[in-house]
C-alpha cells in the first residue's frame, strides 16, 4: 500500500511538478477558449447553412458534416500538422490543433445548433418578418436565443468533450496539461503528476457534467 501512494500519490513529487502543471494548464485553457470559441461560431455558421433553401450549398453543408464527424480527430490532426508541411504549409503545433478540432467540432455544433433552429415553432419567424426584422435581426434577435436555450444541455455536453478532447494535443508536441503532466512524469520517475493531471481535469469537468444533468432534469419536469 505504501509503494502504491509513493508511486501514485505523492504530494512532494506533485509539489515539485506544479509549475509544469500550472503551465499545461494554461495551455490547455488558451487552447479551449479558441477552440470552443471559433466552433460555437463556425457552428451557427454549419447550422444555418445546413438549412438553406440553396440545394447546392444544402448538400455541400451536408458533406462537410459527415466528413468530419466520421473522421477521427487524432487522424485529421496528425494530417493537418504531419502533411500539410509536403504541401508547402507549415503550421504551429497550437495552430494545427485549433485548425483541426475547429473542423471536427464546427460539425457537431452546427448538427446542435440546427436541431435548436428546427425545435423553433415556424410562426416566430413569420411573426419577426412581420414586424419589419430582417433575416439576420430574426435569426440573431429571435431564432438563436430560443434555439441555443433548447438544446443547452447538448452544447454544455459537447463542450466537455471538446475540452477532454484537448489531451490528444500532446501528439504534436503541444505543451498542454497532458504532455506536461507526462514530462514531469519523465522528470520525476513517478506517475503521480498524471494523477494530479487526472484530478485537475476531474476538478474543471465535474460541475459541468453535474450542470447538465441538474438542466435536462430541469427541462423532464
């Protein structure tokens, strides 16, 4: 039992490994903003055009989702940041990242957000076009509001994975709280800064799974 806390839970070992840790933290939180940032955007962007009346466009939205839900992220990933370069474009670790999971996560963003636009009773857009509003004014004044309250618990939902989804960065070198819990790792000869990783990841994730559980229980009623 000894040898299982020394080895898995020892507070000097994570001590001397808290700034590394602290580090990859930071990393992991710029590289979330930017992610989930530009996809919530990038997805209304998909949910929309997802429902044009422009069958070209329709069809083409249609393609984009499939693809990139059906690929895996680590292999668009390793592409984007391994291929790329023949091709003459060399792209940042961070950069290849943020470029990859935006693709990956426009995609199912846009597939929620267009649930939430078709979950909206028709009259509230024939009551906006009523009153003189635009499309966009309907859209961002009365469609988006009412359909991101509908399907909240899905986006919180994909948003945890989004950020679990981060720990794969350490692929390409990225310096985000994985692959610098596993260099202290290295450093120190001892798995306890995984642990402290783990439990850091725990601690930021928890309150939002339990934040949706407590909406859908909310929505049940």
């Amino acid at each position: 039992m000894d040898d299982i806390v020394a080895q898995f839970f020892n507070i000097e070992v994570v001590a001397k490994a808290a700034p590394l840790l602290l580090q990859g933290l930071a990393m992991t939180a710029q590289l979330c903003a930017a992610v989930i940032g530009l996809g919530l955007v990038a997805g209304i962007a998909v949910a929309v055009a997802s429902l044009s009346h422009n069958r070209l466009v329709r069809y083409a939205t249609v393609f984009y989702v499939d693809v990139f839900r059906a690929l895996p992220p680590l292999v668009l990933l390793v592409f984007i940041y391994s291929g790329l370069p023949f091709a003459g474009l060399a792209l940042s670790p961070f950069q290849a990242v943020v470029i990859a999971f935006v693709l990956n996560n426009a995609a199912y963003y846009g597939e929620i957000y267009r649930a939430g636009l078709l979950s909206v009773p028709r009259g509230q857009r024939e009551a906006g076009l009523a009153t003189g509003l635009s499309p966009t004014q309907i859209l961002v004044s009365v469609l988006l509001p009412q359909a991101v309250r509908n399907v909240l618990p899905d986006l919180i939902s994909n948003t945890i994975e989004v950020v679990k989804l981060t720990s794969i960065a350490s692929v390409v070198s990225l310096g985000e709280l994985l692959y610098d819990a596993n260099m202290a790792r290295s450093l120190t000869y001892n798995a306890s800064p995984l642990v402290a990783a783990a439990l850091i990841y725990l601690m930021v994730l928890w309150p939002l799974v339990r934040l949706v559980s407590r909406y859908q229980r909310k929505l049940a009623i």
